[in-house]
C-alpha cells in the first residue's frame, strides 16, 4: 500500500508540473547527434549499431520488470550504475507500477528518463524462459534490407585518361549492401550483410562475390547459465576502455556526466564497417549469482601495408608498417593492401558483480602472423610495434548512497601501466557532479584502446575532468565541463611537450510536447601540427571557440521543425579563421498516412578548412551522415519513405550541395575529385519485415 501511495504521488507530480515525458524519438535523436558531432570521428560502425539498435527498441519497447536493460547501456543511453540502482530497486520494493516510478531512483535523472521513454514498458508478467523452439520461432521477426545509392557526377577515379590507362577505380559507380536478419526481442539474433562500396568490383575482377562479408549468430540470457554467446563476427567490451571497447559513447560530449563506459562484454557485429570487429566465439557464463566468467577467441584478416626486409640475403622478412582502416578496395594500391595479415586474440574476463560494487579481471593476448615494423620517429618510439602483446586490466565500480567511484588499471607486457579512476556525486536532489583522474603513460602500449580523454589512444596523456549538471527546474538545465590535460612526451608534428584545456557550457530549455531549445558553447585550446622539418620553430596553440544554437518546435502532431546556427572561430598566432552554419528541419509524419519525409536546407561559409562544422544528417532507415562543411555554398536533402503495408518500407533519399565560392573548381581530391562546384547522391532503400 505505501509503495501504491508513493507511486500516486510521483504520477501526480509529474503531472502537474509537466514533467510528464513524451513516448517520441526526439531526446534519442538529439543524444545521438550530440555525442556523434562533438566526438566528430566516431566510429561509424558504432554509429551504425546504435542507429540499428534504437530503431529495434523503438518497435519493440524493453520491459523494465522483465528484460535484460542491457541494450539500453551498449547504446550509451544509460550507464551500468543505473542499471544496477534499478535491479536494487525492484530487490527492495518489487517490481514497477509505472515507467514514472523512475524517478524515485536517484541516478535516475529526468533527462534520462525522458531519453530511455520511448523505449522501455512495464508488464509485470513472468518471464519467458520456458518459452519453447516453436515458440521463439513464432515470435520472431526477419527483416530482409537492400541498399543502393550513387554519387553525381562521377569522380576522377571513374574515368579513363587515355586508351591504354584504365580507370584508377576497378569497379562501377554504385554502393550497395543487402542484410538478412531474424531476431527474437533483443535475446537472439543471427544474420548476415554484404556490401561494396562505390569503386569496388562486383562479381569481376579481384571479387568474386560482394567485396565484404559479416555474419553473426547471438544470443543474451540464453539460459541461467549462458549469459551471453557471441559467434560470427562481434564486438567486445573490457572496462573502460584502456585494453578494448568497442562500445558508443563514454567519451567528452555535452552529455557531460555520461563519461563512463558500460555495455555487455559481447555485442553481434551486424553494420557495414569492416575494421575493429572479431571473428570466431565468446561466450559469457553465470557461475554463480555474483560470479561471471568470459572467454573469447577471434581471427580475422585485416588490411595492411606490407613491406618485405631482404637486408638478410638468405631470408627476406615479410612485415607491415601499418594497418589500413578505410575498408575500401577500389585502386590497385587498395587492393594489394586487402587482407594481407591475421589478426589473432584470445582474452577473457572473470568478475565479481554485487549490488553495491563490481570487480572484473580482464586480459587479452593479441598477436599478428606478420610483424609490425612502424616507422619509428621521436613522437612514436615508445608505440608498440612487434608480433605479439598482452594486456592485463582490472577495472571496478563502488556505490556509495550518492558516491559512485568507477575505474580501470591496465598493464601492457613491456610492464608500463596506464590508469583511469572516475567519481559521480550527487551533492543535492538538483547538482550532479563528475570528476576523472587519468595518467596514461607515453609507453603503455594496447592494439585496440578506446579510453576515456582527449585521444582514445590511452598513451601520453595526464588530465583531470570536472563536471556539473544542475536541473533548475523541470523546464532548465545547466550543465558544463571543464578538461585540462598534458602531454608528457611529442605527439605528431608536435615536437614539444605541451598541454591542453576544454570548456563546455550548455543552457537547456525543454516544454512539453511542444518546444525544446538549447544554446552551447565550446572552447578548446590545444597545440596543434609544428613545422618539425624546420629548426626551432614555435609550437603553435590552436584555440577554437564554438557556439551552436538549436531550437526544435512542434507545429502538430504531424509536422516538426528544427532550426539551428552555430559559429566555429579557429585562432592561430598569426591568423584566424572562422565560419557558421544554419540550418532548417522538416519532419512530417501524419499519424495515418502511409508517405512521410524529412527536409533540410544549410547555408554555411567559412573561410577554410581549419574553420570546418560537422553537422549530423537523417538518412534512410539504418543509416547516417556526418559531413563537413566548409568554404561557401548551400546544401540541401529529402529523405522520402512510403509504407504501403506493414511488412513493407520503401525509401528515397536525394541531396545535392553547391558550393558558390569563386575559386571552387572541384570537389574533393585524389581519385575522389569531382569536377565543377555541384555534388550530387541519389539513395534508394527497400526493407521488408516478416512478422
């Protein structure tokens, strides 16, 4: 009866003050474009997976009471804390009544609440762990998917110069990819893609077949015992990302507290990316209610620029200098580099995992067939370079009422040892603050590091991160950053030892259903490429000031629009340059028709590259944008889809930019050149879902 009266309360809180949240996409939209566009080179694979993810959890909501919440974690969405705080919470009070009741769990914020709505349910059923094979079979989806798109007009590597030159390019105009996948909820999976890009051969020449291949079987809280099983292609999470984290998120963002990586330790590799995935098996088991063991095993091929040692007359010594993570197979240097090592790893995990705190072991043994030969400079001496490598981490999280302490320790076999430890406080109903310690050594070495900082790289780095949110009201946020760093050895072009500091501060205004408006502003100050070829030439500080505006409105509940402008300042010592960028949004989707679309016009001008603004773009279903604007000129693109039944989707995306500068006579450079000032990309998307 109390907890009824308590749920009462919180209902009837939320809604005289309008806190209630709304079951639309928007928070997700913006969470994601907010941690792509300041992270700028995420991972596109990542980027793919949540897309793909979200999307899943859109149509088939997660049950608070009864799902594992995982999925919401490997998206970035929430963290592992939160998840643990939740499981305590229905271990003390029962399950929940409402998704509402979240809010009387503490790390339970409104902006997360508000993020993670649209895809979470409450159903206090019983599990389905008895569910039968016929059973599983029946209630799961197959979702066949083709794509298809091409470039306008064609770039240099398509044409032949003269009659006895070929093209650059081997294959034909067009990207494609097909994927086949059969899914039951979010615990078993299994599915294959295959893609070329534009460029690549196709059924001819050095493919006989698609140029890339994945395929994946997985499956999550199989049975009591098997917690995860991971075979095909997959992705693998290990602590915080000093010896490997394939995850999304975790790094610096306006999302200032969600600093900490989570996720389970497998995640099926089902996007188009081919680098940073595994291929053989992991599996996870519960050994006991707090016991996990994991274990995983992997070898793939991967791209690589060899070179051949013959200073030895009797044998000559094939090695690599380098790995090539473009995936593209397009020219005869390209092709060459295709596939030309083995990759082999073999790693695992044990942990503790209790209410209040967690403790995991982690290892990996990496090792190629070749060995890596880097070409040595002063900056990247200390770099890993050889045949093999072993990494050792343990990493660990502890709750505290409103402490929570997080962190990871790592050791590479050369015997350097990297550090990173985290504090999340809360100092009052309404003040949240983050802080992080890292001292990442010059020679700590690691194939795959994803860490936390201002490079992934967990090497030559010390910083210190401070962060506040602060929840005026239920309609204001604040929230900001500060990050100070150094590095205490050379990085590349940076012939000195030097330091680094980042601000961000970021207003926010939600009301609801209706209007959600926000200002941010950014400044960074870093050292940046000296000439090393010169003597004693000055390390140049690069400062870069940024400051968006965006503002989305609600016209109905058909029509949406979104309006942004953000300015981008570079100052160099002897030179500035600068630029902005604005843009407008429409989203129509009528609530009972089966054609919507989304459009969008950007006008942006700035004075070069250095001054450059990347700004996430719609795409068809499953798929991104993130390009870079910079010079002058406008761009345009409509995303068209059309559902004349329920299995079937039908999709159009056209985009065009034009640049108006004077002096712009091509597009790009390279084999990528287009001629002229207009670029131009038709997509086309057929997806068909069976139950």
């Amino acid at each position: 009866m109390l907890r009824l009266i308590i749920f009462l309360l919180l209902l009837s809180v939320a809604t005289t003050n309008s806190a209630q949240v709304d079951r639309d996409d928007e928070a997700i939209r913006e969470y994601v474009e907010e941690v792509v566009s300041s992270l700028e080179e995420e991972s596109s694979d990542n980027i793919e997976f949540v897309i793909l993810l979200l999307e899943e959890l859109s149509k088939r909501p997660l049950n608070l009471n009864r799902d594992d919440l995982s999925p919401l974690a490997d998206a970035g969405l929430i963290t592992n804390d939160q998840l643990h705080d939740l499981e305590n919470h229905k271990a003390e009070h029962g399950l929940l009544l409402a998704i509402y009741e979240l809010q009387a769990i503490p790390s339970w914020d409104l902006q997360t609440i508000r993020r993670v709505f649209p895809l979470v349910a409450v159903n206090r059923n019983l599990d389905d762990l008895n569910l039968t094979l016929k059973d599983v079979i029946n209630a799961s989806s197959l979702t066949l998917q083709t794509f298809v798109s091409r470039r306008f007009p064609e770039a240099r590597g398509f044409r032949q110069t003269n009659d006895t030159i070929p093209p650059a390019y081997e294959g034909d105009h067009y990207r494609h990819y097909v994927r086949i996948r059969a899914q039951y909820q979010y615990r078993l999976s299994a599915g294959i893609t295959t893609e070329k890009d534009e460029g690549e051969a196709f059924f001819s020449k050095s493919n006989d077949s698609y140029d890339y291949t994945s395929f994946h079987v997985y499956g999550q809280s199989v049975n009591k015992y098997i917690r995860v099983l991971a075979l095909g292609d997959y992705k693998v999470n290990l602590g915080q990302g000093l010896v490997l984290h394939n995850g999304f998120g975790g790094n610096k963002s306006a999302y200032v507290s969600r600093i900490k990586k989570g996720g389970k330790i497998f995640r099926p590799h089902a996007s188009t990316s081919e680098i940073n995935y595994f291929r053989g098996g992991g599996v996870e088991l519960n050994i006991s209610h707090t016991l996990k063991v994991a274990a995983f095993y992997s070898s793939v091929k991967r791209d690589a620029n060899i070179m051949i040692d013959s200073t030895d007359e009797d044998v000559a010594i094939t090695q690599f200098t380098s790995l090539q993570t473009s995936g593209l197979h397009r020219t005869t240097g390209e092709i060459q580099d295709e596939k030309q090592i083995k990759y082999n790893a073999i790693g695992g995990r044990v942990g503790i995992e209790k209410r209040k705190y967690t403790v995991h072991l982690n290892t990996l043994h990496s090792s190629f067939d070749r060995p890596f030969a880097r070409n040595i400079r002063p900056d990247n001496q200390f770099r890993f370079s050889g045949s093999s490598l072993t990494n050792v981490s343990l990493d660990y999280s502890l709750s505290l009422g409103q402490f929570h302490v997080f962190g990871e320790s790592a050791y590479s076999d050369n015997g350097a040892s990297a550090h990173l430890i985290g504090m999340k406080a809360g100092l009052s109903k309404r003040v949240k603050w983050i802080g992080a310690y890292r001292h990442y050594p010059r020679d700590y070495m690691s194939i795959q590091p994803n860490a936390f900082g201002e490079s992934r790289d967990a090497n030559n780095e010390i910083g210190f991160y401070n962060a506040l949110e602060y929840m005026i009201s239920r309609k204001f946020q604040l929230s900001g950053y500060i990050d100070i760093w150094s590095n205490p050895w050379l990085r590349f072009n940076v012939d000195a030892l030097t330091t680094g500091r980042e601000y961000l501060l970021k207003f926010r205004y939600y009301k609801k259903r209706k209007l959600e408006a926000y200002a941010q502003y950014r400044f960074e100050e870093k050292a940046t490429a000296s000439d090393i070829e010169t003597p004693f030439t000055g390390i140049q500080n690069r400062k870069r000031n940024q400051l968006r505006c965006h503002l989305n409105y609600k016209v109905n509940k058909s029509l949406e629009w979104r309006s942004r402008i953000e300015y981008n300042r570079i100052d160099f010592p002897n030179r500035h340059s600068e630029g902005y960028l604005l843009y407008q949004d429409f989203i129509y989707k009528p609530l009972q028709s089966k054609l919507s679309f989304s459009a969008r016009y950007s006008f942006f001008n700035t004075d070069d590259s250095d001054s450059r603004i990347y700004t996430y773009e719609n795409h068809l279903l499953n798929n991104f944008r993130l390009p870079s604007f910079a010079n002058t000129g406008h761009r345009y693109y409509i995303n068209l889809r059309f559902r004349p039944n329920k299995p079937l989707t039908l999709e159009l995306r056209y985009d065009q930019v034009i640049f108006t500068g004077t002096d712009i006579t091509g597009i790009s450079n390279g084999t990528q050149l287009i001629e002229g000032n207009t670029s131009r990309q038709v997509a086309f998307q057929i997806r068909y879902v069976i139950n």
